[in-house]
C-alpha cells in the first residue's frame, strides 16, 4: 500500500511537469518570456529553495547538533537582504543584454568568453554534487517509508527518469507548474509530521524540558561537530553565496519574473518563508527523545515519523518529500545544462544549441544518480556546492556594477583558486575543525584576485604611454 502510494505520486509529479511544452528554442525554455507574475515566480523561487534539504538534513543536524540545525534558517533569511537589491540588478541587465544564465552575465560584463566557459565549468562541476543530494534524499526517503532497499534504487531511477523527459519537455515552464504541487505539499507534509512527532514526544514544552535534563548541550551551539565555529562560518559563507546568488539553475527564475518589482515582493515575503525550517529542527530534536541515539541522522525524519504516524500517512509525507527532490533537481539538471549549451558549444546554429542542451540535461542526472547510488551524505553534499559555488560571488560583486573595474584575468585566477582550495581541503581531508571550507577558499580567492588585477593595472599603465608616443609621432 505504502509504496503504491508513493509510486503513483513520483508518477503524478512527472505527469505534472509534461502537461504542457515550451517552444522548441533555448530562450523560451530556460526563461519563457520573462513575464512570469508574482505567484509563478514565487513558487518556481521558493521550489529552488526549500529542498531535500530541508526535510531531512536539517532534522538529522538538529537530531545531532540540537540547535545548531537553525544555521539554515538563519542564512536563507539573512541571504534574502542581499537578493533583495541583487536579484533585481540581475534581471535588470539580464532583460536589456538577453541573459540566459549567469555564464551569458560574465561573457557580458567581462567581456571574455573563456571567462563565461570556467563559469560554467565550475558552475555544472559543484552542482553535480547539489542534484545528487536530491536524487540520495528521494532515494531515502522511498526506503524509509517502504523499508526496503530495493525500492530505494528503483526510486532513483524513476524519478531521474521524469526529471529528464519533463526538463526536455517543457523547460522552466514545466518546472513552475510542478513547484505549486510541490509547495503545498511540502508545507502540509512537514506540519503533519511536526505535528505527529512533537505530540508523541510530550508537546513542545515537555520536550524542550526533557532535553534540558538529559542532553542540555543540544540547547547550544556546543555539541560535537556543530559548535560555534560551524554555526558562525556556514552561516557566513552560506549567507554570502545566497545573497550574491551564485547558484546558476537560481539565475533563469530570476530572469523570467517579468519585473524587479515581483522579484523584491517574493524576497521579503521569502525571509518568514524561511521560517517554517523551524519545524524539521523541532522534530529533529525531538526524535531525541524517540529514537536510538546511533540512528542514521539523515533518516530521523522518516524514522521517528513511523513512530507517530500511520502507514497511508507517512507515505503521503513521501510523495511531498519526492516533489520537493524533483523539483530542486528539475531546476539544477536546467541549470547545468543551459550553462554549457550557452558557453561551451562554439560556432553552431541555435537549434544544435538547444539539441546539445537536452542531451547535457541526460548527462547531469546521470551523473548524479551514478553519484548517489553510491551513497552519500546530504549534509555534506550541500556545503560542498555552497563552498565551491560561493567561490564566484566576488566577480558577481563586481559585474553587478554599472562599469565593471575587474578584470577578466583576475576574475578567473580567484574563481580558479578559490574552487580549487575548497576541492583540495574536501577530497583531501585537510582537517579544519568546524570551520566550513568555503569560507577559508575565499582568502586566497582574494588574495588572488587582488595580486592578479594590481598585475593587470600595472601592465596597462606600463603599455598605454608607449601607445600614446607611438600616436603622437605619425599625427600631421
């Protein structure tokens, strides 16, 4: 019953995003005709934002690092500030130049194309990471809700699979009908389990109250691994990655709203948004006071909910965790795929452009799901691809202006060096505390970048007398 249930949901979801189909050409499928109004662009942005994320990697910190967990709520609603006056710019000059991803932005502002090429680069390599957190947590929570293993893998496969045909099918457009459905659902199913868990563990205040006693350490930033340091530094990082918006599938939601004005409205209306993640750290830790200490963090969610909820019940709770993995990575397969087919094909026609754009959607989700059925952790997944991502926020910073003073040379080398210095203390396990790595990558990244741009300044100041003799001397 369960897994028919949830099997018929996922195929719902599918349904949903192929009910309609974009018009056979890149600018039409990634941005419709940036005329998006208030409520489509509020819920294919909130889609963006609210992922697997939310429903189980910040339960299973909270279950481990107690208040700790509250680092997303406290970055997603500082990081609204920063897109408030950002967004906006973004699709000021993404109307007036014809922006269809943020590689088109660089090409534009910097005047260089291998610049606009490592973007998207870098851009689809740390996105990678982000898409298969979607796919591992829909895996997951199939398998929790079933309890079997085998389902899990079949999930994954499944859902890929709708993510592909309906990102073909139907673009952007597809990708707002699907995040109505998955809004809802998402906020109806994290109440009810919210509900359920806290009322089995004794009501809010007795479970504050038996924590207090048993485990006070999870009422501060001091439990292992999740201590002040962490706090501070992923809310640093993460709030200066969101706020520059250096995230490419966020870039083509921001460029279809059909005014800064619709943009800005969502934002300040995002910031409360935010604050229904208290509900996940809630249950989180009351799942404390219901379930094993050595259960698996990111499945604490589904683990405690079996306890407080029936059967048919947390299996509707699945179907609303499928939508909110599918949507996220419909948006980040977009994302992938329309930087590469923008930036990295040179020399052919429109039409071979947006072919080649669909075969890098088919690539980008398979290497994802490759990715997560290997196995991994959703936590660590999400500060991978905010740490190397946040790597771009610098230059961002400095496109946004009306005349660009940063040079496409130093742009690159601190990108370059920043995303390096994040793979480095990632897959080489440097050990660094709890500080997050993407924080200690921006020192170097503008070390870097002010080195190479002081060269830059140097040489022209050197080039341009000579320049100015040379025109002198043939002048009448």
């Amino acid at each position: 019953m369960t897994t028919a249930i949830i099997v018929v949901g996922i195929l719902f979801i599918g349904i949903l995003g192929v009910a309609g189909r974009s018009r056979s050409e890149m600018k039409d499928w990634t941005v419709a005709d940036r005329d998006f109004p208030r409520w489509t662009s509020w819920f294919l942005q909130a889609g963006e934002q609210l992922t697997t994320f939310s429903f189980l990697g910040i339960a299973g910190i909270a279950f481990a690092g107690g208040v700790s967990a509250s680092f997303a709520i406290a970055y997603l609603t500082a990081s609204t500030i920063g897109l408030y006056f950002v967004g906006p710019r973004i699709r000021e000059l993404g109307a007036a130049r014809g922006y269809l991803t943020m590689s088109d932005f660089f090409a534009d502002r910097f005047s260089s194309r291998v610049l606009s090429v490592l973007v998207a680069a870098v851009g689809a390599v740390f996105l990678v990471p982000y898409l298969a957190l979607q796919i591992t947590g829909l895996g997951l929570i199939v398998q929790l809700a079933t309890g079997s293993a085998s389902a899990r893998g079949l999930s994954m496969v499944l859902a890929s699979a709708l993510v592909v045909l309906f990102v073909c099918w139907a673009g952007i457009r597809g990708i707002a009908r699907v995040s109505v459905f998955k809004d809802v659902g998402m906020v109806i199913g994290l109440a009810v389990v919210a509900i359920g868990v806290v009322s089995a563990a004794g009501g809010i205040p007795g479970v504050f109250e038996r924590i207090a006693r048993t485990n006070d350490v999870l009422l501060t930033t001091n439990a292992p691994g999740y201590d002040a340091i962490f706090f501070i530094t992923a809310v640093v990082v993460t709030t200066i990655g969101g706020a520059f918006n250096v995230f490419p599938h966020s870039w083509p939601a921001a460029l279809a709203a059909e005014s800064g004005a619709v943009l800005r409205s969502n934002y300040k209306w995002m910031a409360i948004y935010q604050l229904l993640l208290f509900m996940p750290v809630t249950v989180g830790m009351a799942a404390v006071l219901l379930v094993p200490a050595d259960t698996t963090r990111n499945g604490v969610l589904f683990t405690v909910s079996q306890i407080a909820l029936p059967d048919w019940l947390v299996a509707m709770v699945a179907v609303c965790g499928a939508a909110a993995a599918m949507v996220p990575a419909a948006a980040i397969a977009m994302g992938i795929s329309s930087l590469l087919a923008q930036s990295v094909p040179a020399g052919v026609s429109d039409r071979m452009r947006f072919h080649l754009n669909r075969v890098f959607v088919a690539l980008a989700v398979a290497a994802a799901l490759s990715f997560s059925l290997a196995g991994s952790d959703i936590g660590s997944l999400l500060l991978l691809t905010y740490g190397g991502l946040t790597q771009l926020a610098p230059a961002i910073a400095a496109g946004l202006a009306d005349k660009v003073r940063l040079s496409a040379p130093a742009a690159a080398s601190g990108i370059s060096v920043g995303t390096l210095t994040v793979a480095v203390i990632t897959f080489a396990d440097i050990p660094i505390g709890s500080w997050d790595s993407g924080l200690l990558a921006l020192a170097p990244n503008l070390i870097v970048t002010m080195l190479v741009e002081l060269a830059v300044r140097t040489r022209r100041g050197r080039t341009e007398p000579n320049v100015s003799a040379a025109t002198t001397s043939v002048a009448p």
